[in-house]
C-alpha cells in the first residue's frame, strides 16, 4: 500500500500542487488547512509522515507539534517561511524529523519525505529485530527505554527530559565506550536529513549536563573530546 502523507497548509493552491506532486511519485495524500484539521485527521487517520506548516491561521504549527507527540510518533517534517535558528532549534525538540524553509524545490522536499520515511523504516524494522532493551543503568541515572524518561536512581526523582535529550543520553549510554561524534550525533538524534548547527547541538548537551548533575557533583557525567565529539565518563551496566 502507497505511504499515506497528510500535508498542512493554509494555502489551498500550494496543498493542491503538493498532493499532485506526491501522487505523482506515488504517494497517497490527505490534506488539512488547520490545526483543528490536523488533530482531527491525527486522530482518525494513520499517516505515515506528515508535513506541517508552522504557520497555520487558528494556532501556532509548533503547538500543533506538541499535541501530535502526545501520542504519535509519525514522522513530522516541518515547513515555514520562517528560517530562525531558535524556530529550528524548538521544532526539532519537540520531536520533529526535518524542517524545510520556504521557498525550496519542490525535489527537494520529495527528497527530505524520501530520506525521513526510509529511516523510520529502518528504525522500525531494527526494533522488531532487535532484542529487546528495557533499561540501562550508569552512575546514578536509570533509562527508562520504553517510557522513554530517565530517573535518579537514589531517590526515584524523575529527570525531566525532553525527547532530544533523552535521545542524546541513550546513544551516549549505547556507545559508552567510544567517543559519539558530532556526525553520529546528526544520524541518532536529529535525523540524517536535518542540517543541525553544531550550536544546537552544544546547547542541547549543555541542558543535558545540567539536568543530570546530582546534589554535590561537581563534574559532569558526559565529557567533551575537543575537536570531535563527547563521551560517557561512567560504566554503564548490562541492560536488562
């Protein structure tokens, strides 16, 4: 069955062209001009990636962002004529897969819904083959997998981070050994087909320190390699 993509927008002549565009290269299409569109479709549709327009006339397209990963993992791709570091920065923590600024080609957006559907496959395929990981343990922090959250271990205190940091500390906890780089960073976390400034990325581990410094540390759990990424500095136990 063609992978269902719903595309938001306000202008209706832009949907139209995008739904024939995507038809066109075999993709089934569902179109929304609103946020209320949006989370009504969500909520009865299954779509395999959906691209959304930050700017829609009854709220803003990252709340919309935020109420869809409430309980949706689907692909998001976001699109705007805005073209802020700190608009990225915010969409990308809120879950997204890709932004793309207008104007941009329309090639150029079938080749972003290419790259992200074809990774949400392989993420899909590689957690039906893997075997099954519920928690990793280091220093004081424990990893919920599943519930995607992390906890102090000593007091059950529940970290509080967002799906980017989380997504940060696994693939460090994943390569505790080795040094994660700021390439490995971009493929694991944010997605090989989003550009992510190596700002973003200080900004994120900098949050992502600070939230895991327990009571009377002194010195962070996560170590900089100058010149190529960051470490792990502690043993991370057999997963169970």
């Amino acid at each position: 069955m063609a992978e269902h993509i719903l595309v938001v927008d306000d202008d209706s002549q832009l949907t139209a062209f995008l739904s024939r565009f995507f038809e066109k290269h075999g993709y089934r299409v569902t179109t929304a001009a609103t946020a209320r569109q949006v989370l009504q479709a969500v909520s009865k549709n299954s779509f395999d990636l959906i691209v959304l327009d930050l700017i829609l006339p009854d709220d803003d397209g990252l709340e919309v962002a935020r109420q869809i990963r409430k309980s949706s993992n689907t692909p998001i791709i976001m699109l705007t004529a805005r073209d802020e570091v700190f608009d990225k920065v915010i969409g990308l923590e809120l879950g997204a897969d890709d932004y793309v600024t207008k104007p941009y080609e329309p090639r150029e957006l079938l080749a972003r819904v290419r790259s992200v559907l074809r990774r949400a496959a392989l993420l899909q395929q590689e957690e039906i083959t893997k075997v099954p990981v519920h928690q990793m343990r280091f220093d004081d922090i424990e990893l919920d997998i599943l519930k995607s959250s992390a906890k102090r271990i000593s007091s059950g205190e529940d970290i509080g981070l967002t799906s980017t940091e989380f997504a940060l500390l696994k693939a460090l906890a994943e390569c505790s050994n080795d040094v994660l780089t700021r390439d490995r960073i971009m493929d694991v976390v944010y997605g090989n087909s989003v550009t992510a400034t190596d700002r973003a990325i200080d900004s994120h581990i900098a949050r992502l320190r600070r939230k895991l410094m327990g009571s009377g540390q002194e010195s962070s759990i996560i170590l900089t390699v100058h010149g190529t990424g960051y470490k792990l500095a502690a043993a991370v136990q057999q997963p169970v």
